[in-house]
C-alpha cells in the first residue's frame, strides 16, 4: 500500500535533506493527495503541531482547481470533555472557523468531533468504577479517552473505502520516543509511512522535520485560512508556559515560541505536577479550583485506606476505590463546579455513575440524588443493567460540526 505512493512524490527533492521550503511541501501535499481515491483525516487536537498541520494541508489543496478538490479531508478532533477551559473555548471557536471557512471556500474540509464511549469517561471511570486516578505507570485513560473514539473512526472510512490517509502532526525532535517511532514507520518515501498495524492505512507526517521554531515560525508566518493569525494559540502556550516563552527568529526580530508547555486534560495525574494548568490558574482563580482538585486527586490515589482489600477479580491486593472515597469525589467535583461555574461532568456520566454504584452496594441512589441537589437537574432513572451495558452503547459515533457551533 505505501509503495504505491512513492511515485507520487517525486524523491528529486530530497537530496540530502528533510528541509523542503514550503513551495515544495505544498507540492506534495498536491501530489498526494491527487495519488487516488482514498479520503484524508487530519488528527486534529487543536495545538501548534496539528493546527500547523492542517494549515499546510489547506493551503496545497487550496491551490487546486475546485474540480480537483472533491475527496473529503475529514479534520477529527476527540472531544475527551476533560480538556483545560481556556483551551477548549479556544479550540470550539477554531472548530467553527474551520468548517464555515470550508464552506465559503468550497474546501472538501469536514469537521467531525469524535468522543469516547460513555464507559470509558473519566470519571465514569474513577467515581463511578473506582479507578484509582492515572499515573505515569499505569495511563489506562489514554487509549480509551483518545485512542478508541480515532481507531473506531479510521475503520469506519476503512470500511467503507478500504484505504486512507491520515495525516500527523508528529515531529522527530518532540521526544526520543517520538523519533523512534517515525523511524520504525518510515519507508523509502518522504513523510510516508505505515500506520500502525492496520492494513490500507498510510500515515502523512510532513513536518516530521520542523523543531518547534518551525512550527512557530509556520504559523506566524503564513496566513490562516479560516481567519485569525494564530496569535490567539500562541497566548495560550505563552500562558501556560507562566508567561516566559524561548525565543524563534522572525525576520529581523525576535517572538515568543512557548514550545514546550503541553495542553493535558485538566484532571491529569500522569505527571507530578500539572505545570500548564498551575501557570493557567495564576491568570483565573477559578480554574485554581480546578488545579486544587486535580492535586487532591493525585494525593489520594495512593491512600491504601480508600482502596478495597481486594480486586475485582477476587484476588488479594489494592483494589478500586471504595464509596465512600467515590462519594467523597463526587461531592468535591460538584462543589468545584458551582464554585466555578464550568460544567464538569455531564448528567449521562452521573447516571452511568449511579448505576456502577447500585451494582457495588449502594442502592439509595445517592449519586443522583447529589446532582439534583447540585442543580435540580431531574434524571433519568436507569436500571444497573442499563448502566453496565457499556457495549451497547456507541458513545462515539461522529459528530459532524455545524458551522453555528461545536455541538
């Protein structure tokens, strides 16, 4: 399947060196993309990486006859629902952009918002399961969250087409681990390679090659096509980093590149200490709320006395979370709630929770009962079995994103 495409993509560029200007990036962005049939999916996470992406993906279509651009360039992005506020205000704002801008530019561009499967939430999982809260031994939220809603996604179109395209924002110099990873993937074509163990889909990495001044630079540089100039996701970073950022060139002056602050989900314990979100609560008490939270999560997680004696599987040993620990993190996320006025867990969890809850013991309904004290919201009663019938739930299945809004 990748060796097909190498003749799309003339090798005379490459002599040496990765480093294309971008007038022959576009032309292999073109290449590419002419090559057949197959659809395009950009991973899209709303960061410098993918929004630099797409930006290079749009502007090398864009520069095709409006005959030629007809194959869909699905722009997914996973909706987790834990993502830091500030940050996810700013990527629905882009999000719109995108799919009005595709519009009126008669762009083949198509926003799909993927989420996870309702049993794989975050806090279906912690207050309801009693999952002891992610670390960096043990991230059992990162393939549920993220990964399952891309991969059900990519088989679907594979499904349907019987190959695809997904385009990366990955770059060598993130990390060892990133490095490697393209290497293992790569083939004897440029920014081609396998993805993954799945049959018909190739892997689009290019700027597999650019360090985070490139990336800077890109986006400073070349103009967005669905409006704005990027400078509002580079306040981001720049917070995020506490307002001190390394420096990249541009023209003769100097900018801020704020390339090492990370966007993570806002309850993230994998690190020991959620450095973005700490320096994005100095500009918001509220979300100081949050970061309180999210500590008190990674402090207790390793308190044996709020765990069961014993696994679910019957054998000796810390098992999940007992409920009163579960109630106890209910309790404080509904009050971090009010006290910040962001909605943080949705009423369908808080059933899901219920349910969970009823199975362990606790038949008086207190989860629900919390939430409707907490905003006299009324649920909808379910049954344990509704509730653990997580297969029979498709929680992600696309969502396409109406150009009014996100949702």
């Amino acid at each position: 399947m990748v060796r097909m495409l190498v003749s799309f993509v003339s090798l005379r560029w490459f002599q040496g060196s990765l480093m294309l200007n971008l007038k022959q990036r576009l032309q292999v962005v073109q290449e590419l993309y002419l090559a057949d049939e197959r659809p395009w999916l950009v991973a899209f996470s709303g960061g410098k990486d993918s929004t630099a992406l797409l930006q290079l993906i749009w502007h090398g279509v864009q520069k095709l006859a409006p005959a030629q651009r007809q194959k869909p360039v699905h722009v997914c992005y996973v909706d987790t629902g834990m993502e830091q506020p500030a940050y996810d205000t700013h990527v629905r704002s882009m999000l719109g952009a995108i799919a009005g801008a595709a519009k009126s530019q008669s762009m083949p561009m198509v926003v799909s918002i993927l989420e996870p499967e309702l049993k794989h939430r975050f806090f279906v999982a912690v207050i309801g399961r009693g999952y002891a809260p992610p670390t960096h031994w043990f991230r059992w939220c990162t393939k549920g969250m993220r990964i399952r809603p891309m991969s059900s996604f990519i088989r679907h179109q594979l499904s349907a087409s019987g190959a695809v395209v997904i385009a990366l924002g990955l770059r060598r110099t993130e990390s060892q681990a990133r490095a490697e990873v393209l290497k293992n993937y790569s083939t004897e074509c440029p920014f081609i390679g396998q993805y993954g163990s799945l049959r018909g889909a190739v892997a689009f990495t290019p700027i597999e090659d650019f360090d985070v001044a490139d990336v800077w630079q890109f986006l400073m540089r070349v103009p967005c096509p669905w409006g704005g100039n990027n400078r509002e996701l580079m306040q981001l970073y720049s917070q995020a980093a506490g307002g001190e950022c390394p420096s990249y060139s541009l023209g003769g002056g100097m900018g801020p590149s704020c390339g090492g602050s990370r966007f993570r989900c806002w309850t993230c314990t994998v690190p020991r200490k959620d450095k973005s979100g700490a320096a994005l609560a100095d500009e918001d008490e509220d979300l100081g709320r949050l970061v309180a939270f999210r500590n008190w999560l990674a402090e207790m997680r390793y308190d044996l006395h709020r765990r069961w004696r014993i696994r679910r599987n019957g054998k000796a040993g810390p098992g999940p979370l007992t409920l009163a620990t579960r109630r106890e993190t209910l309790t404080r996320l509904l009050e971090v709630e009010r006290l910040s006025g962001y909605r943080l867990i949705r009423p369908d969890e808080v059933e899901a929770i219920q349910g969970l809850w009823t199975m362990d013991g606790d038949r008086k309904g207190t989860a629900t009962a919390m939430y409707r004290a907490h905003n006299a919201t009324k649920l909808i009663e379910i049954s344990p079995a509704r509730a653990n019938a997580v297969e029979r739930q498709n929680m992600s299945v696309r969502k396409r994103l109406k150009v009014a809004g996100c949702r």
